[in-house]
C-alpha cells in the first residue's frame, strides 16, 4: 500500500469538562501528502454531463460549455476512461457511441473534441435520467478502485422529472461515482444542486457568467485527475454509553455527514469522505459522554482513517474531569471559528429563506447575525456577498436594513456559498 499517500491525523480541543460536563466538541484535522512522482494517482473514470435543454442557447452558455467541456477532456489523463453525455427530458451519449467508456488517448480526446462541436441545445431538464445513466457507465467499468468523477452542468430547474424521481435517482447513485454540480446563469435551483452534490459528496457551485465556465471545468477535472485513493472512510469508536451527537465537514464547506454513519463494528460507526489527492479537510466532532470523578481521564472517541482494510492514520479525543473553573470554561479556538462558520451557514441560509417568503423581520435578523459573524470568523469573501443584498448599518451589533433591489445572481451566490468556509489563522488553534 506504499502508493497511498501519506496521512495525518491532529485533534484540537480542550480536552477539560466540569463537574458533571457532558459534551466534547474536537475539530479533526486531516492531511494527505502525496506519494510522489505521479505513480501513486489511482485509475480513474471520468463522465462530463452538459444541460443541452433549450435555455441554453440563449446568452451563450451553449458555446461556453462546449468549451469547458473540450477544456475537461483535454486534460483527462492517458488510459483514464471517459465519456461526454448530453442532458435533456432523456440522456444521449455524445461520446463515445453506445453506452460505454472509453479509454483517453490522443485519438479519443481528438474525437471527443469533435463531437462536443456538434452539441445543439433543446428539449428539457430531467436530472435523475442523467445520472442514472451515468451509474450504468460508471458501473459497468471494471476497475473497482477507480476514482469515478462526473461533472454535472444545468442552467435551469429539474422540470421535467418529478422530486420523488431524482431522490430516487440519487439513493441508487450514492456511493457509486463523485459528482461535481455547477449551475450557470440564474434560472437553476440552489436547493436541488446542493441536494444532488451532497448525496454524491461533492462540491456544487454557482457560475453566473458563462465565459466563466473554461477555468472551472479546467480546475475540477484537473483535481479529479490529481486523486490517489478512491474511497477513504472517517471510523469513529466511542465509549459505551457515549453519544456522537454528530460529525461535520467544516473546511472546505460545511457538510452535515452524521446521517450517513454505516455502523462497522460495536460502538464504531462509518462515515464516508470520497477521494482524495494532496490535500486537507477539517471535520468538527462532537461526543457526548457520561459524567465521571474529578480527575478522571478518558478516552471520548477513537479517530481512524481508513480506506479499504488499511488504517491510514488515527488520533483520540479525550475527555477529563475538572473543578478548575479556568481550565473547564477555555474555549479552544478552533472549535470556537468552526462553530461559527456552521452558525453563519445556517443564518445565511435561514434569512435567504425568509427574504423568499416575504418575512422581513426574521431576514433582517438572520443576516443581520451572518454580517457579525462572517467578520468574527473572517470569510471576507462572505462579507462581501452579504453587502450585496443588506445595508449594513453597524457591523459590530449586527443591525442592516434589506436591500430592495437585489440582483438574483448575487443571492444566488450568497445562498450558494454559504457553506464554504475559511481555516483558521495561523496560531489561531487556541483561545479564550
């Protein structure tokens, strides 16, 4: 197993609870470094889906995405196998011919080429028949340790499919490929593609300008290519009689993942991360303990990462027991940031909705509350979205007034980049 990269493991908390203290709250914090020379990069499938519905050809997104497209599969490596399909009330395959993958050389990527040429746009948006046809693709192909990666491009709604339709579409594609979703334009739905990326852990995206749509798809096939191991897996064990009250992605977004916990042994459960390359996540775990003595040290949850029957790397979060107040009320720090970050998700996300409803008052609220803490937490780039649709009046109470005219693009962007997060500073670990 010497092409997996290398991986560490560091937990930051504070481990000290008081007299009867329940909760521990750690921030995990995991780094692959890669195992060098390229010959580590694991086999891969990669399935391009482009919205060919009738909204895209109007402003240019028609041409924009033929050009992503062409930009994706020139990059695709040798041997890799791919396929280009077009979204519409029913999938077609633009390349190759038949339902199959093939497999990326010169000759292939120049024929792909050609054929994204000949896309034209019409018909409808049916986005579950695009997927289910891209988990036949992807599981047809034999290679099981494959990372299989597709992109997904929509500029609009999925009208012609009901919701129970792409739900369903989505339960039997979780687990079988990775996928990317971007919406162009502002006719597409948030909501849908954050549901539709979430289920096949990915990330989604929104790309307002079309002429923007090259350096994305450049920038996702390029990271799908650069990934070393397929599937690696988060194994939490707690002690009996311990509760994990929940596991969080937090860096590079905020992700929920405690309902997707697959029970794998007594008191240890499962939670699925996707692939990974040379990089670093941040995950925030919270374990809810049963009380114990003054003094007393514990073990509160056991860290692994795991891909396949290999143990990667591990760390522990402990718990104990204090009646030194100084010591049981210090707020680590970066428990503290990502608190907030999943705090400014939800208000971002909340006053958004209310906005949408017409109750001006809880809007005003919520992203009053957002404005105080993208400053706390430093995410400039949110700050910036939030001055785009309030007024803000003092920064440091969190009082704004709404903005009247809004352009739907910036809400948009808001709504959608909510949940993607900033580290913390530099000596930032700890705090009061």
């Amino acid at each position: 197993m010497s092409d997996f990269p290398e991986f560490t493991v560091k937990v930051d908390q504070n481990p000290y609870l008081p007299d009867g203290g329940r909760e521990m709250h750690a921030i995990v914090s995991v780094a692959a470094h890669g195992s060098g020379g390229g010959g580590g990069r694991a086999p891969a499938a990669e399935i391009i889906m482009i919205d060919t519905s009738g909204s895209m050809s109007y402003r240019g997104k028609m041409a924009a995405a033929k050009r992503a497209a062409r930009a994706a599969v020139n990059v695709l490596r040798d041997g890799v196998h791919f396929a280009v399909v077009a979204g519409a009330n029913r999938p077609r395959m633009i390349y190759p011919q038949g339902e199959r993958l093939v497999e990326a050389s010169d000759a292939s990527r120049r024929s792909a080429v050609n054929a994204v040429g000949r896309l034209e746009a019409a018909g409808g948006t049916a986005i579950g028949s695009w997927l289910r046809l891209a988990d036949r693709l992807f599981g047809a192909h034999e290679a099981d340790d494959a990372v299989k990666h597709a992109i997904l491009l929509t500029d609009g709604k999925n009208q012609h499919e009901s919701d129970e339709e792409l739900d369903a579409a989505l339960r039997q594609c979780t687990g079988s490929f990775l996928c990317d979703a971007r919406g162009v334009g502002t006719d597409w739905d948030v909501a849908e593609l954050r549901k539709i990326s979430s289920a096949l852990l990915g990330g989604f995206l929104d790309v307002p300008d079309p002429a923007d749509l090259e350096a994305d798809f450049l920038a996702m096939t390029q990271a799908a290519m650069s990934k070393e191991v397929a599937d690696v897996t988060l194994r939490l064990w707690t002690p009996q009689q311990a509760r994990l009250r929940f596991v969080k992605q937090m860096v590079p977004a905020v992700e929920d993942l405690t309902g997707r916990r697959v029970e794998s042994a007594t008191q240890t459960g499962d939670y699925p991360l996707g692939a990974w390359g040379n990089e670093s996540r941040e995950y925030h775990v919270c374990v809810e303990v049963q009380p114990g003595d003054i003094g007393r040290q514990m073990r509160a949850a056991w860290v692994k990462l795991v891909a396949g029957d290999e143990v990667l790397a591990s760390g522990n979060v402990l718990a104990e027991w204090t009646d030194d107040e100084a010591r049981s009320t210090r707020i680590n720090g970066r428990v503290a940031h990502h608190t907030g970050q999943s705090e400014l998700a939800d208000a971002i996300q909340e006053g958004l909705e209310a906005r949408r409803e017409g109750d001006e008052d809880t809007a005003t609220a919520r992203l009053g509350r957002a404005v105080v803490l993208a400053r706390e937490v430093g995410n400039e780039q949110i700050s910036g979205l939030l001055d785009r649709v309030v007024d803000v009046v003092d920064e440091a109470r969190g009082t704004v007034r709404l903005k009247r005219d809004v352009a739907k693009a910036d809400e948009m962007s808001l709504d959608t980049r909510s949940v993607r997060t900033v580290r913390t500073r530099h000596g930032d670990e700890a705090g009061g």
